[in-house]
C-alpha cells in the first residue's frame, strides 16, 4: 500500500466513520484513481470501522503539520 497526499485527498470527502467496502463504492462513484481502491483493498477486512483519513494511513500530516500562518494573509 502506498499513499500519497494526492491519492489521499481524495478521500477527505468520504462519509466518515466509514467500512472498508463502504470506502471502496464511494471511491469508485467519486472517480479516485485505480490506486486509491487498490489501496483501500489492501487493508485488512475485519469488519473494522474507519473513523477518519488517519485510521488507513497514521502518517497523514494533519492541517497542524503546515507552517502557514492563515492570520498573516
């Protein structure tokens, strides 16, 4: 499994808390590259409920990782 911020991305908009087949349709319909279904077919299916983008891959920098001061500008 291999995620990027592009590939991630494109499921920040899913409907969290969400299964690991639920992830799947919803990147299907919305049009996410092939690589991003072939990862989210990856993960262990143990019935586990995914509560956020963070749960499938623990290293997604959150909005805290960026340096960008948003009061500056």
């Amino acid at each position: 499994m291999f995620w990027t911020l592009e590939l991630a991305s494109h499921l920040e908009d899913a409907p969290w808390p969400a299964t690991k087949d639920e992830l799947i349709d919803y990147s299907i319909r919305s049009g996410a590259p092939i690589e991003v279904v072939e990862n989210l077919q990856e993960l262990e299916d143990d019935g586990e409920i995914y509560e956020g983008l963070e749960d499938i891959w623990p290293d997604y920098p959150s909005q805290d990782d960026f340096f960008f001061n948003e009061d500056e500008y």
